[in-house]
C-alpha cells in the first residue's frame, strides 16, 4: 500500500512516476529525508514546505500506509 507522494505547482517536475490521479506511491518506512534525497528536490532553486497529512513533519519522519505528502512551493505575497 504504502504512503501517496505529491509535488505541486514548480516542483511537479521533481516527481517520479506517478499513477492517473497524479500520486507516487511510495512505501512505507521511508523517511521524507528518503524521498528528498531520491527525488534530488533539494537541489532545486525553490523554497518549499512537506506535510504529511497537512500537518509540517521533520525529515526524519517515517512513512505510514496511507499518509499523505505534499511538497509545495513557498508563495509570499506583496
């Protein structure tokens, strides 16, 4: 079963294969540290924040079935 994995907006290109409603499923156990490392996200030029299940998790967070993680850019307003 494992844990579903989106990026959004700009770091949509950061995402592996993906099924048709747009998720990586990945399994769980893996850390978000596992994902950032695999993906090569962190290299990128954007600024962006992961929740898992809406809520902010620390790298080292290990993946449950079913949990649901967002990677998005950071907008700032003017």
């Amino acid at each position: 079963m494992g844990a579903k994995v989106r990026f959004l907006g700009l770091l949509k290109d950061f995402q592996p294969e993906s099924d048709a409603d747009g998720v990586w499923r990945v399994p769980s156990g893996k850390t978000i540290q596992d994902i950032v490392d695999e993906t090569g996200v962190q290299g990128g030029k954007w600024e962006f924040v992961i929740t898992v299940n809406g809520d902010s998790v620390r790298r080292s967070y290990a993946l449950a079935d079913d949990d649901e993680v967002i990677f998005s850019t950071i907008f700032l307003g003017g």
